[in-house]
C-alpha cells in the first residue's frame, strides 16, 4: 500500500514544493487580512470609515521618512526578541525569558557605554554589542542549564527570572555609578546617573552609539536635512542581519540541525548520537544572546540610555512576533514589520479617523488568533490527505496489536504517564 | 452452568491485518479464564472489543446469555465488566479516592461527596482483602497498588467480569503473589476473571481454565488441570511456515560484540537485564527469541549507550564502550535499528533527507566547518531512495507521509550507509507488510555477508529462526540457552521463551 502516488512527472513535484513552501506565508497573511476585515467592523461601530482609518494607520507607518523612522525603531528589538523565541522553540528550548534577557541586555550594553568613555567607536560598538548578547546568554544559561541536566520546565524558569530582573533593574538603576577602580562594587555596577535625582541612566558615550544614515551622509562629504535620518541606524541593519544568520545557522549548519531534531523529539536525537544537554545549554545561549541584543540594539541604537520602563513588553512581544512568522526567521521579519507598523501608525489613526489606538492591538490579538487556527486548515492535494488518514489508521492497528508495555514502543506514552 | 459472556464468531480486522478471526470464547460464573498467545495473536483486540474501545466487525456478545451491544466502555461498564489496562487508566496528581469516583455521579450533585466515597472504598477494599489508603495522591503509590487502585475502580462500579490485560508484566515478584491471592479471593465471591498473559508458568498457577490463541484465532480451550507448559507452548507458537531466505553459510570471523554479565534497570527501575553474557562475531547473525518486555530493549538500549550499565561490560571490537555517550559508540560502527522507528528511529516531522543524514550530518563529506553540503546530501539521498527503493516522490517529503514499510527502509538505509561493524536490529519488521518484510531481512543477511555482525533481537520466533545463525533465548532479563539454529528445537524453544527451564537447552555457544 503505497502512502504517496510515486511521480515522476517534475511539474507536479514543483507544484507541490510551491503549495508546501507558499502555504507558509499564506497563512499569516490570510490571519493579518481577516484581522483588519473584522476589526473594521469594531471601527464603524466607533462611527469611523475603516478605510480611512487603515489609510491613515498605513501613513501613519510608511507615509514620511518620520513615520518609516517610527515603524523602524519599533522593528528592531521585536525582530530580535522574535527570533530568540524563534530559535528556542525550533529547539524545543520555550523561551518566555526573552523580556528579562532583554534587560540584562540593555543593562549591560548602557554599563559600557558609560563606563569605557575612553573607548574608540570601532571597538566600543561590536565590545557594547558583545556585552548585550553575553549578558543574555548568562541570563538563559541559567534555565538553560536547569532544563538540560535536571528536568526543570524553562517555561516557568524563564518566567520568573523576568521578575527577578526586572527588580534587578529598578534597583541598579537607583544607585549612583561611579567610574573607576577603588569604589564598592555596588557603585561600580550601578547604572544611575549621579549628577540626576531621577533613576535613570546618564547618555552612553558617543562612541558607543549606533552610526545613522545622518552620519553615513556626513562622512560621504554630503549633508542631511531630515531629522529623520538620524533615526535609521545601523541598529536595523544588525537585526536584518541576524535574520539572516539565524535562518542560515537553523538550517544549512550542524548546530542548526542537532537543535532542531532536539526540538522535534529528544529522545530519537539522542538515538543518533546528539548531545542532547549539550545542545538545550547551546540554544539557551543562542537564545538569551539574541534577547539580550534586543536590549543593546535599542540602548545604542534610539535611546541611548536606560530609564524605568524603556521598553516593557518587547520581549513578550517576541512570542507573538515569532507564532505569525511561521517560526522562521525570515518569517520574523515580515511579521515584525506587521507589528512594528500598527504601532507606529495607531496614534495618526486615532487623530485622522477618530478610531482609537486601541484597536491596534484588536488587529494584533485577531491575527495571532488566526494564525494558530490557520495552522489546522489543511490546502494540500486530497491523495496527501488520504494518505495521513490511511497512515493514522495503520498506527492504530499497530498499537492495538502490540501487547506488551515493557517495549520502547510506548517510551513517550509510559513517561507522559509518569509526569 | 449457564456462562456469564460468551463470543461468537467475533471478527475484527484492521487495514491490512486480521487481528481476531470468528473467535468464539466462554466465560463461566467464579472461573479465572486465561487468555495465552504471543504478543499479536489478538488477545488485547479481543478483550477491547468486549469492553467497547472497538467494535467487532461481525459477531455476537452474549451476557449472561442475552446478547448485547457494547458501543462504548460505559455500556460494559453498565453491564458488570470491568477491565484493567496494561497502561493505568489513573491520573496521578488525584487522591486513590477521586481517581474511583471520578466519570461516576455524585449522590450530592453538583457537589462531590469524597468523605462517603472514601468510606465506601475502605469498606469495599476491606472486604476483598484490598488494603488500601483512600485519601493518597495516585502518583505516590507504587505500581503494585496502582494496579489494585484500577481493580477497586472496576469493583466499585459494581463489574462482576474483570478483564486484567498482562496483569503481572509491571510488577515484582512479590507482588505478583499478592495478585494472585487477591484473584482468588474474588473467585471465591464468584467474580469471573480473564487474565490475559503469555506467561506460562503463571497462567498454570493462577487459571482454571486457558484458551490460547494464535494469529487471531483461537488454538483451543482446555482446564488447566488437563494439560501442561509443553503442550501450551506448542499452541502459542505453532508450526508456522518460515518465510524462506536464501542464506549463504555462516563463516563467522572475530568477536565483534561481547557483553559480559550486563546488568541494568527498567525504566520503572526494575532489574531487567541481570548478568547478560553474550558473543556476536563478524559475519554472523545472533537471534534473540523471547516474549516482549523481557528485557530486549533494554539489552538494545544498553548497546547503544542509551541506557546505563550498572555491572558488566561491553566491549566492540574489544574496546569497553560500557555507558560510553551514544556517539562515541556510533563512530565505533555500532549501527542500531530501533523497536520503535516512530518515536526513536525517525524524526518524523524531518524530511526523508534529513533523516538519511540523521547519524552521518556531521561528518565530512556531508558537512563542512559546520555547514551542511547541500549538493552532496542530495546527491547522497537520491542515490539511498533509489538503491534501497524507497517509495516517496522526492527526498524531501516529511518521513511521517511515509507508510511503515518506506519508513523502516529510511531507517536501515540510514544504518547501512554507516557500514556498520555491528547492527542491533530490534524488531526489524514489526509491523510491515510482507514485502517489506522480506526486503528487510534479505539486506540484513546481505550485511551479513559483508561481514558485519548482527543481533537481531525479534518477538517473531519465525523471524529469529529463519535469520539467525545462533539463537538465544531471553527470559526475564536471563539468556535461558544458546543454541545454533540448526540444533534449535521449536518446543524446546517455546518453553524456554515462557520462562519453563524444564530442560536446559544443550546448544553449543561458542566462546572465544
């Protein structure tokens, strides 16, 4: 009995590659498109014409260099955080930790950059960024480590760890820094500015901010008017990137493919010789370092400093940013942009057209929503279908055929028994 | 005496298997009825039938000699029977108390009513010698009182028919003495009980009567008292017709695998394998026969590294690789064909490809500096689909969209292409259809010839016997003999796979 019709015929081999591979994006974009669909109804209830608000939420994301610059900023740490859950959950390592990663990052990156105001731009950047990734890395280490060598659940460790940083960071930023040896450690790791009675930090140094197209254009000889300009950074040019590598280390590398078939099912990786503790900690590093850019790129690249509450819910964002790209990096971008433009565009949508901001997140919740339902709808020829039927089918005459529990057979079924 | 349940002629088939084939089986008022066969020869279909998880195909239930439908577990259970799982139907954070009430109303709907409840079971447990604590979470109980937590289940709802699916395959000896005391007990309040085993001696213990089945039919029924393990074990295995494979002689060459007194636990942390000792050289194929559960995977799973010795050692080619990591023993050419392709042998959500690369993707040529070399993986898997006919329409199709029979063929294409020194082949063929079967065996006595050593650890005595050049018999974590397989007797092999040592097999294990 043959599962799948053997085909020679190279059209239909195409032709099902492009409905396997298209279905991927569809999916979002149905979810995304049915969330404005349904939203607009909630916007004329509001007694708005949703096509005038979508109109003005679009301007409001992509119409000026300002609001291109808005929607930009709003990106980078989201595609970050997206792919650090991205890379996580491709590896069976759920990172809800990304928020608190986030500011371990963002915490460290600041310390360099007030600290080492010596430093010269060439070597604070990549030393700043550097920090960030470690210090996320360090953050996850520590559930990674759990999860790998004791069983613990990195869902809850992860969790909570975000209020333990959080903590941690209200309070550093609460005590003066001092630069220099010979002062207590305490002042040396504090991040307040002493010279302010707020708690927040001071600037970073220059040197340690990201370079913007303003600069580019200045160092090329030319000069630039829009203000705009100052905000393109290299920040988003790094997180492309890391798009780019994360895609290309999940899926063309060695580490990427013990990761993933860890993630799939640990016990048949460990079955074909893949460290599988070895691999969890490598993911949580991965993981938290993406996180913990996150925090740095925002810190050196728009804020320049940190201050209570300067980027609460990004790292969470990063779930939600990673469910509608499908889990693929590439995906993250796309659905970064998505979400970086709703916010972007929301408060000229609530100017123009009177809908308020908050049905942004009505849209964002709808297409999150869909895009999990989305997952269920089945596109494929009808043989591909039949063909899982039959295969369920023959599965369960198996099982009803073995008799004995002792087998490895039923390994998962005994262990899920035993939790 | 008028029976309590009677079948006839119950069919049952599943796509591409027969599983009970016009079975008829009585059951009378306070007897304790064995039900013997190896594993697949329908006994658990049958019994699943009656307690309404399938429906037969054709056939009639009779209960207390009206026949009856039986659509769902809750019309059995309406009636009177009861049936223990192999796998505890409990949910382990719940008290023993709430694990019993729970499906059943409340006399104080909507509230629950734990504190009558908990008396009731006390009561209950009193009676038939069941001491039990009502008020214990289930997950703190061992597996002995787990199972008498699901009897109290069945008896609290009144069933007057116990159906126990192997019973004593989760239990220690000594709670098997237990069990066995409480069976009486109950056969003395006239309860009725099947007891589904393939053990022998405890089926001759424990039963009045026994039916055994094979290959979905039943062989016969018979009192207990009226026959013996030799004659049972002669109709559990039967004279079956060997697939025929062609097999060049055996030459054997150098030791290539040798345990030496392993031991090591189950996953309930029960002593399964205890003091294995055991040769395989190059170019010679060992069967191990034996009854599921009796310590093959365990004995596969030690070899691979995936499971820790706790005394012996095991040495490949006279290097120890005792709880060496499973990838240090790979790299030494130790290939393992697993029992369970679903869950270990394939990452089924990967594609064909990468599932061929599964134990090979991070040596060169398949990858470089970390990169995984596209062309050549390519390459490499057309070549595998094609030389070892593997039905799908390109390689990377996701394995799970395979049937059973293309998916084994990705795992021995994945462990051949390692030229393995040595290949564990656990349950080969379980599973597949005769053609796929048969491809399966012919490339392992192909290896064979290669010169590479194999165990080949089977269920399917047939399988053993046509394959194997030397064949040994596990039982209860114990080599019971060795013999050639040209020496092997059939009932000598039956008994001693049913744990009967009745007659030390006089086979001729070679040593070094």
């Amino acid at each position: 009995m043959l599962r799948l019709q053997e085909s020679t015929n190279r059209w239909e081999i195409l032709y099902r590659r492009f409905l396997e591979r298209s279905f991927n994006i569809l999916i979002p974009l149905g979810a995304i498109l049915a969330a404005f669909v349904i939203s607009s109804a909630l916007i004329v209830a509001r007694g708005a014409n949703p096509l005038s608000a979508y109109a003005a939420l679009f301007a409001g994301a992509f119409g000026s260099s300002n609001a291109l610059a808005n929607t930009v900023t709003r990106m980078v740490p989201i595609i970050m955080t997206g792919l650090a859950v991205t890379y996580g959950y491709r590896s069976g390592f759920f990172n809800i930790g990304a928020e608190g990663q986030l500011f371990m990052g963002a915490m460290a990156t600041t310390w360099m950059g007030i600290t080492l105001t010596g430093w010269p731009a060439w070597l604070l950047i990549p030393a700043s960024l550097l920090a960030g990734a470690l210090a996320g890395s360090l953050w996850a280490l520590i559930p990674g480590y759990l999860k790998a060598k004791r069983g613990f659940n990195e869902v809850l460790t992860t969790l909570l760890l975000n209020y333990i940083t959080i903590q941690l960071f209200e309070f550093l930023i609460r005590v003066d820094h001092a630069v220099g040896l010979g002062h207590p450690f305490l002042a040396w790791i504090g991040l307040k500015d002493p010279t302010q009675p707020f708690p927040k930090s001071a600037y970073i140094t220059e040197a340690a901010r990201m370079p913007s197209l303003t600069s580019l254009l200045t160092w090329l000889g030319g000069t630039a008017e829009d203000p705009a300009f100052q905000r393109f950074t290299l920040a988003a040019v790094v997180a492309v990137l890391a798009a780019v590598v994360i895609y290309i280390l999940l899926f063309k590398t060695t580490t990427g493919y013990r990761a993933r078939a860890v993630g799939v099912n640990p016990r048949a990786a460990q079955y074909m010789g893949i460290n599988v503790v070895r691999t969890t900690i490598t993911t949580a590093l991965i993981s938290g370092a993406l996180a913990g850019m996150a925090g740095s790129l925002e810190i050196m690249g728009f804020q320049h400093r940190v201050i209570q509450n300067f980027l609460v819910g990004a790292g969470y964002d990063g779930i939600p940013v990673a469910l509608i790209g499908q889990l693929n990096p590439l995906g993250v971008l796309l659905s970064a942009l998505f979400f970086g433009a709703l916010r972007a565009g929301a408060n000229r949508m609530q100017i123009v057209s009177g809908a308020p901001v908050s049905i942004i997140y009505v849209i964002q919740s709808l297409a999150i929503l869909f895009a999990i339902a989305g997952t269920v709808i089945d596109l494929r020829p009808r043989r591909l279908k039949q063909a899982e039927i039959e295969e369920a089918k023959r599965l369960e005459a198996e099982l009803a055929l073995q008799s004995s529990p002792a087998t490895g057979t039923d390994i998962l079924g005994e262990e899920a028994r035993h939790v | 005496m008028e029976s309590l349940l009677r079948l006839e002629k119950i069919c049952k088939t599943f796509p591409g298997v027969v599983a009970n084939d016009h079975v008829d089986l009585e059951i009378l008022p306070g007897e304790i009825h064995a039900l013997l066969g190896e594993n697949g020869a329908g006994k658990t279909t049958l019994m699943n039938c009656v307690y309404g998880v399938y429906r037969p195909d054709s056939g009639t239930i009779y209960w207390k000699g009206r026949p009856v439908e039986i659509h769902q577990a809750r019309d059995a259970i309406a009636l009177g029977i009861g049936m223990v799982h192999q796998h505890f139907m409990l949910v382990p954070p719940l008290t023993v108390a709430e694990n019993i009430i729970l499906g059943l109303p409340s006399p104080r709907e909507p509230l629950l009513d734990l504190k009558s409840a908990s008396r009731q079971i006390r009561e209950l447990a009193q009676s038939y010698g069941l001491p039990i604590e009502p008020d214990v979470p289930v997950w703190q109980l061992p597996v002995g009182v787990q199972q008498r937590v699901e009897i109290l289940k069945a008896l609290y709802r009144q069933a007057e028919l116990l159906i126990l699916d192997e019973p004593t395959a989760v239990l220690t000896p000594g709670e098997v003495e237990e069990l066995f005391k409480v069976l009486r007990a109950f056969k003395e309040k006239g309860l009725s009980i099947i007891f589904i085993s393939h053990k022998l001696e405890e089926v001759m213990t424990i039963s009045d009567r026994i039916t055994v089945m094979r290959a979905g039919k039943v062989v016969d029924t018979l009192p207990a008292s009226r026959t013996n393990p030799r004659e049972l074990a002669r109709m559990m295995v039967g004279r079956e017709v060997f697939l025929h494979i062609e097999k060049p002689p055996c030459t054997p060459g150098e030791v290539v695998l040798e345990l030496e007194n392993v031991r090591a636990q189950s996953d309930r942390d029960l002593p399964a394998l205890k003091g294995i000792s055991l040769q395989v050289r190059a170019g010679e194929i060992v069967g191990i026969a034996g009854v599921d559960g009796n310590g093959q995977t365990e004995l596969a799973e030690v070899i691979a590294g995936l499971r820790r010795v706790t005394e012996g050692r095991i040495r490949v080619l006279g290097k120890d690789i005792t709880n060496c990591m499973p990838k240090d023993i790979i790299d030494l050419g130790v290939a393992f064909v697993p029992p369970d392709r679903q869950h270990m042998g394939l990452l089924l959500d990967f594609t064909v490809s990468e599932n061929l690369i599964g134990k090979s993707f991070d040596r060169p040529p398949f990858s470089r500096y970390g990169f995984l070399q596209r062309r050549f993986i390519e390459n490499f898997c057309d070549g595998a689909i094609r030389s070892c006919d593997i039905r799908t329409p390109h390689a990377q199709v996701p394995v799970k969209l395979l049937s059973g029979g293309n998916q084994q063929k990705v795992v021995l294409a994945r462990e051949l292409s390692l030229q393995p020194k040595l290949l564990v082949a656990s349950q080969p063929t379980r599973g597949l259809d005769v053609g796929a079967t048969e491809y399966i065996r012919r490339q392992m006595v192909e290896a064979r010839s290669a010169g590479t050593a194999i165990l080949l650890i089977s269920t399917e005595l047939d399988e053993v016997l046509s394959l194997s050049d030397r064949i040994a018999v596990i039982y209860e974590g114990e080599i019971m003999g060795i013999m050639s397989a040209a020496e092997a007797d059939l009932q000598e092999i039956g008994l001693l796979m049913a744990g009967s040592r009745a007659h030390v097999a006089t086979g001729t294990p070679q040593t070094a």
